[in-house]
C-alpha cells in the first residue's frame, strides 16, 4: 500500500494545472462538490502564485471514501491545461496515473521525462467547446467532464452541479456547459486505458459541508452574534470581508472595508465601545498596521476580535502561501503589557467553534483575543460534518446596555480584573475610555500617579488568570502512551492526523497535542504531556522554532526533535510519515 | 436643560493659561446647553495632543484614543450607538497630519457626526514642532530653516472631497464659535469646523492678536453658503504669509458651505438603526446558511 491511501479504503487525487485566469479553482470546486455530494470525503489545496492571470496555477483534490484530514502529495489524474503542468507535477505522479490533455495545446511526445506505463488521455478540449457551441473558459467544464469519463463515474451529479451554479443564467448556458461535459468523458472513457479503482455513488452517508477555514470562522463569528466587521484586503483574510460583505448586511452586521488597517482596527475598538461584538481580519502586514490600535484595546480594555491569517513574511512576503511564523509577534505585538487572548485554530471545526468562543471570551475579559491562522487553513475546503450551531452560546460578561447606574466608574479595581461596561447612552454611564494610563474612571491626569498606574496595570493583567479557566483547553489525539509526543499548533494539526493515521497500521504509535491556546499558555498541560512521552518532537511551520521556544521559556522544559518548514507549503502528510519513522528508526 | 457649568467635572483645565483651548471648551459646553444635550445623548471622542487632554476637562460617556485615530473610533460609535450625537475633537498635526486619510474618506462618507479640529498651526504637546497647518517658511524647533512644504488646506480638501458642512472658527470670539458648534451639531452629515485655536507657548506667529486683527464674519457679508466653488477659492485665498499685513490677508470665519439633504453613508446601511449590541443578545440562527455549503 502507498503512503496515502489508508488500509482499505478507495481514494483517487486528482490535480488540475494550467495558467492563471482559467477558472481553475471553481472548476475543480464543482468537482469537489460532486464527490462530496456522492457521500465521499474531500480535501482540497489551491495553490497559485500572486497574479490574476498567467504563471502556473493548480488545484488538487483528494478524494477518499474514508475519513481524512488533509491533502496529500500523491496525484493519479492529472489534468494539464498547458505544458508546463507536465513537468512540473511529474514526480508526483503515482503508478499508472492518467494525463488528461488537449492534443491542440502541445505535443506529449516533446515532454521530457514522461515514464512509461502512465496513462495518456488526449481529449480535444477546444475542438469539443466549438462542436457543442460553446466558449473557450467551458474548457475547464469539457476537462472535468473527461475526468469523471476516466473514473467511471455518474456524469448526471456534474450535471446538477453545473445545473445549480448556472441557475441564475439564462437556462442554455447550463444546457452547453451540461453537453461540455458530457462530451469530455465520452471522449475519455473511449480511450482504452481503464481506471484501476471501483468509484461510484455511496448511498447512505451523513451530509457533509465543502468548506474553508475563512468561511467556518465567518460562520462562527456570525454565530456569536457580529454587530460589525471591518477589513482592508488582504490575502490570505480577504475572503471573511467577502463573506461578511455578502451574507452580513441582510443578518443586521455592518460591513466597511476601510481605508486602511489602522482604520479598520480602529473602528472595531469604536464599535465595541458602543456595544457591537466586532472583529477584523487580516494578515501580518495588515496587523502590523493595526499594532498600536491593538494596543489600545488593551489599555481601554475593549472586547474585540482580531483575525490574524498568515502567510509567508517579513513585509509583503509570498502573499498566496502558508507559514506559521507569526505566533511570537501575536503574542507580542503593541507595545507595553497588556493582556490577550490568542487561539490558534486547527482545522474548520476549530474555526467555527472558535469563531464564536473568541466573542465571548473578548467579551468576558474585555480585552483583545486574536484568532492565529494562516493560509492552509484560510484557503483550502474540506468536507466536514456540518456544523452545530445549537452549541453556541453568548456570553456578553458584565456588560450592561440599558438602563440607569450610579456611581459608576468604568475601570473600578475588581478581583478579576474585570469592571463593569456600561454601554454611552446608559444614563449614569459617564466615564472616559482611554489610550493614556487613567483611573478608576478613566482619567487621564490620575493615571501618572505611581500607586494608579500600578494599580490599573495589575488589574488588567489579573483577567488572564480568569482567562486560563474559560479558554479552550489543549486537544489531544492518538493513545495515552505512544513511540513519539508530538506539540504542536494551527493548522499543522491536519497533516499530522493523517501520517498518525498511516503509521498506525504499521505499528508506530504516535500521540499529539495541539495548542488550541496559545496564550495564556497551557505550560502545566505541556509540561505533563512532556513528562508522560518516551520521544517528544515539535512539528511547526517556521525557520526559528517558535512554538519549541515558547515551551522551553514557559515549560523550562524541552524537545527532542524539531521538524520546521519555511517554503511558503504545508506539511505533507507523506513528509510527516517519513520524517516520523527517521526519528523513531 | 443642564446649565453650561454643569459640564465641567472636578478636574481643572492644564492648557497654559491663555491657550485657545479653553475658548474652544467654553463654546461646545455652551453649544451642548443650548441644544440641551443631556449626558447620555452624546459622546466625544479626542485624538492626542493639548486638545485631547480636554478629554478629562468634561462630562461624557468619551473616548480618549489614538494620536491621528479619533475619527475611525467615532465613525463606528456611531453605527453602532445611532442615537447618539457623536462629536471629534482632533488637533492640526493629529487630524491633518498621521490622520489625514481618515479625514478624507470621513469626509467623503459624510457619516453623521461633528468634527471639531483644534488649528493652532504647530505641535503643542511635543514641544512646538511644525504641524501640517503651519505656514510656508515658518521656523520651529523641527524646521529651523522655515517649513517648505505648503500648508495642508482643510477646508479645501474638505470642499473636493464632497464636504456636506464645513465652518471656520476662531476661538477667541466663543460666542460665534458657539453659534457654529450648534450649527454643526445638528447637521445632518458630516460637519467639519476647523478653528484658529491660537498656541501661545509654542505658535508666536499665529497669535490672538495676530487673528483679531485680521478675522471677518462670512455672515455679515453677502456670503453664498451654497456655492462650493465659491467656498474653494476662499478657503485658496484665505492661506497667510508670515509677512502679510492685515489689509493683505483677511481670515473668513463662518460657514463656508453647507447643503442639507445629501444623502449619509448610514443612509445606505442597511444594518444601520438599531443599536448593534441588540443583535447579540443571543446566537444569530446561521443554520440556513450553514446548509448553504451541501
Ligand atoms: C503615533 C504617535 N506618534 C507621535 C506621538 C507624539 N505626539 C503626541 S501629540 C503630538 C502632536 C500634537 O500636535 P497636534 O495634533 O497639533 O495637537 P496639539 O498638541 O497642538 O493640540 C505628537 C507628535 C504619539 N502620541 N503617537
Ligand atoms: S502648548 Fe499651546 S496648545 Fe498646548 S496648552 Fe499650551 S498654549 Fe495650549
């Protein structure tokens, strides 16, 4: 059996590849929708460099009828809508693996390098637009048709799929798009080069969503009950403003793409002081312009949310790929010291459950919590179960919004750390929000008085004690005792569930804990898992090992081993596997 | 009606004695009284600088941000608290200067609120350095030689960016600046007053007696409020050199411009009404939306 494919289980990887600006991505999202839609599990990993049109652009799918937990290397049917795809995805293939390819666009025999024994499928892409009276962009529709042809699969799901994406259209653009389709895989299936594998409908399975980690968190801080979401673009978190800019505005939340992050990180911090759960997204050069406003949330204690996707830096970095190398600046970014919250999300069910935790913990400390992602999590759908949105629950802590108070004074010294907001508009609500160091009111011209500062600056930081007991605590996967220990955070999580579920069977045991925390950090939690493992390792995705830092610095404890990864890519669960078995060889 | 003293707290005014500033806080205590404003029905939120130590100088539910950031905090305090007035108080080197863009795109939203910029054409609390207002070739401890750089103009910009209300003040005449506070207050949209707030430890340029002999009411002239062009080419002319005799160079205060029904930016908002901590009473049902993804 090879890496990849779990002990009994049906599973083919598919990857499109062709120039930018040609629908790669929609194309092969029908194509996910329609295994998904047919009770199988899907995965699915864009990746495309920062242009809009030209350089190389793919899509790759996993398709599993087992349960997986993320993409994988391996590719059995290639589809390359341009030569250089060829080349470029060669070592990947696996044995036998199919090449869908349009004859008209370059000449197979002039690829160098193409082994024997793989199975080449010439499809007239072009010609079969124009037969059925069609446009050049339904290419993508005649390839996913050729697809499906090869597989064996039911042509009637892409059907409906198509069916649906065109139903505001004018009804023949489905009907030639439904004939693109079929076409490709009469063509493919004629071809003499059958499909290893068995695939068909399976009846019976729980529903699943096709979803991505921006929209499970949207999803979630939609859940919570958002009032306001503010952004400016940025890529890998641009697509929560999308999100939010059209589903939010119909579900009562206002939408404003700013005119830059300080004003967006500004206006969360005005729109929580009037009473809204507010959030913004961004990624690292977007946060770094929101630093002294994050700040300001935490002296003027303000309950907001902060999304931080990242992607490769420093400066404008490698915009479309992944990393994790921003856990250190989350937790220290703003100068001063001031309590926060920062939670790193695993996988999609992490950002939905998350998404609507992070308002209520905000709200419960009033201070800042940043939601740590990064671009594997933000980008890539998955199926996943859907989600539950019977468990949420708001929490607004000791906030009041209407009425009458007296005496009130917004930053009173309280034993947690927490006073009581009182929404402007409140009568009796007189009180000074502030950025300079105040009082108990919120006075600036006290707040320099020695015993006042020192008092407030106490106070603030006592809310994360009460942080350690309502943030979500570590998770855990794999048996109690195991050959290796793993720690790790984010979105790492993924393929290291899948290698766990390789080397099972080959009798290497692993366990892992995932940080869901990452301040107020879990070191007792750590500091345990540490002491109960035989070999321990961090697996994280940064050159200077930030995570393996924060242990030895909180735990002064640490690790045997460190896998890092810095190429703007995920790990792999093939990288994993092996790189576990070395370690434990 | 809460009477004008009644907004003052216990905390006493530090400005230097003489500044601008304490004109500038008697006329929007007297504007507030006037337009009976009770505590719970507006909110003020200061940049930093000597303007923003106002901040601790008067009764509110307040908002003391960031050096150059009040407009975004108060933009959304409004959207998410509609029935409040919201008013921002901001500096020269603050609102003109780290805060320019917010001014603008403020502007350009026309959001329903005031705008009160302190214009004392120098950084007070940092010791005198040049602001965006200072006048061409005026020395300071940042610019011994003389700014180069043209003054910012910010009625003009105010004016190309669509301004719905945009006054000039001068606070060594409260009385007036109380009449244009008012004014701005119950503008529908955005209303901009920039006031000669003169510095007078720092500016011994832009002094008051520097104004007094200079500055005219728009009002007691046959001034147009509604001719934008017009405005434009005061708001160019009114631009000083250090050297200009008072016949030289006549200081317009008064509204410049104004037109009333234009639309606002909550006006196209349709989440926009009701106060936003309502809709998180309790979880939003995203069920439906949730299926959306099958
Ligand atoms: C980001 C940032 N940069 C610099 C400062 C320092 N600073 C405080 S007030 C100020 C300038 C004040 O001038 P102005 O805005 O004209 O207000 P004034 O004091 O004259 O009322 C500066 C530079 C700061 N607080 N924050
Ligand atoms: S430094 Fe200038 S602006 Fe500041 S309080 Fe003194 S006189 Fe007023």
């Amino acid at each position: 059996m090879p890496a990849g494919i779990p002990h009994g289980a049906t599973e083919v990887r598919i990857r499109i590849g062709g120039p930018a600006g040609f629908g790669i991505k929609a194309a092969g999202q029908s194509l996910a929708r329609v295994f998904t839609r047919a009770g199988y599990e899907t995965f699915d990993l864009t990746e495309y460099p920062s242009l809009i049109k030209g350089g190389h652009n793919t899509y790759h799918l996993r398709v599993s009828d087992h349960e997986i937990h993320s993409h994988v290397l391996a590719t059995d049917i290639l589809v390359a809508l341009d030569k250089q795809t060829v080349p470029l995805h060669l070592d990947e293939l696996t044995e036998g693996a199919a090449i869908i390819y349009d004859p008209k666009d370059f000449d197979m025999s002039e690829v160098e390098g193409v082994p024997e024994g793989l199975c080449i499928i010439p499809v007239p892409l072009t010609d079969i637009i124009y037969d059925v009276g069609g446009q050049k962009i339904m290419r993508n529709v005649v390839a996913l048709g050729a697809v499906l042809g090869h597989i064996g699969f039911p042509i009637e799901l892409l059907h409906a799929s198509l069916e649906e994406q065109f139903s505001h259209k004018a009804p023949e653009i489905a009907e030639v798009n439904k004939k693109c389709a079929s076409a490709g895989a009469e063509h493919a299936a004629g071809q003499g080069c059958p499909f290893p594998l068995d695939m068909h409908p399976i009846e019976g399975r729980d529903p699943r969503i096709l979803i991505d980690g921006n929209e499970a968190l949207s999803l979630g801080a939609l859940a919570a009950g958002i009032g306001f979401y503010a952004a400016y673009p940025m890529t890998p978190a641009s697509s929560v403003l999308h999100f939010m800019a059209k589903h939010g505005e119909d579900l009562g939340v206002i939408v404003k793409h700013t005119e830059d992050e300080l004003a967006a990180m500004n206006m969360v911090v005005g729109a929580a002081f009037g009473g809204a759960r507010a959030m913004c997204c961004t990624s690292g050069g977007g946060f770094a312009l929101m630093n002294e406003a994050f700040g300001l949330a935490g002296v003027s204690e303000s309950a907001v949310v902060v999304g931080l996707m990242t992607r490769p830096g420093p400066a404008t970095g490698m915009p479309t790929w992944t990393e994790q190398s921003d856990l250190r600046y989350a937790l220290h970014a703003a100068q001063g010291e001031f309590p926060r919250v920062v939670l790193a999300p695993g996988d999609r069910d992490d950002a939905f459950t998350m998404g609507w935790q992070a308002f209520n913990i905000a709200d419960v400390l009033q201070t800042p919590v940043i939601v740590l992602g990064d671009a594997y999590l933000s980008d890539h759908r998955a199926s996943v179960a859907p989600f539950d949105s019977s468990a949420v629950t708001v929490d607004r802590g000791k906030l009041i919004t209407e009425g009458e108070v007296t005496d009130y004074l917004r930053y009173r010294l309280t034993e947690d750390g927490v006073s009581e907001r009182v929404l402007p508009g409140v009568k009796g609500a007189e009180q000074l929000v502030n950025s300079y160091e105040h009082d108990e009111f919120g006075y600036g011209a006290q707040g320099e008085d020695p015993d006042v500062r020192v008092a407030q600056n106490e106070k603030r930081m006592r809310k994360l004690d009460l942080a350690r007991e309502i943030c979500p605590t570590p998770a855990y996967y794999g048996p109690t005792e195991a050959d290796l220990s793993i720690i790790l955070f984010g979105s790492t999580k993924m393929p290291v569930r899948e290698a766990m579920s390789w080397l099972e069977p080959d009798g290497v045991s692993v366990n892992m804990m995932q940080i869901t925390t990452v301040w107020p950090f879990p070191a007792e939690e750590v500091m345990t898992f540490l002491g109960a493992a035989r070999k321990t390792a961090v697996i994280e995705g940064n050159l200077t090992g930030q995570l393996r830092g924060l242990i030895r610095q909180e735990c002064l404890l640490d690790v045997d081993h460190t896998l890092a990864r810095h190429d703007g890519r995920p790990f792999s669960p093939e990288q994993l596997y092996a790189w576990i078995k070395e370690v434990l060889a | 009606m809460p009477e004008v003293k009644e907004y003052t707290n216990q905390n006493k005014p530090t400005w230097c004695p003489g500044c601008g500033n304490f004109g500038m806080w008697e006329a929007l205590k007297r504007a507030l009284s006037e337009l009976d404003m009770d505590f719970d029905e507006y909110s003020i939120v200061w940049g930093i600088g000597c303007h923003g130590n106002g901040a601790d100088f008067i009764r509110t539910a307040g908002f003391h941000g960031l050096h150059g950031r009040a407009l975004p905090v108060a933009s959304a305090l409004k959207w998410a608290q509609p029935n409040l007035n919201v008013i921002v108080e901001a500096g020269d080197g603050d609102g003109y200067g780290l805060g320019l863009s917010h001014f603008v795109h403020s502007v350009r939203r026309n959001i329903d609120m005031t705008y009160l910029a302190h214009d004392n054409q120098i950084y007070g609390l940092t010791t005198g350095q040049a602001s965006p207002t200072s006048d061409h070739l005026m020395r300071s401890v940042s610019t011994p030689k003389g700014v180069l750089e043209e003054p910012v103009n910010p009625i003009g910009l105010a004016l190309a960016e669509g301004a719905t209300f945009i006054a000039r003040g001068f606070a060594g005449d409260i009385p007036h600046l109380t009449e244009l506070y008012k004014a701005a207050i119950q503008h529908k949209g955005f209303a901009v007053v920039d006031v000669y707030q003169p510095c007078v430890t720092w500016n011994k340029h832009n002094t008051f007696p520097w104004f007094r002999e200079r500055v005219y009411k728009l009002e007691e002239t046959d001034w147009d409020t509604s001719d934008r062009t017009a405005a434009f080419d005061l708001s160019m002319k009114s631009f000083r050199e250090l050297t200009c005799t008072p016949d030289e160079c006549r200081v317009p205060i008064g509204i410049y411009y104004r037109e009333d029904d234009t639309e606002t930016y909550e006006d196209g908002v349709t989440a926009y009404g009701e106060p936003l901590y309502k809709v998180a009473e309790e979880p939003r049902d995203v069920s439906a939306l949730i299926a959306e993804f099958r």
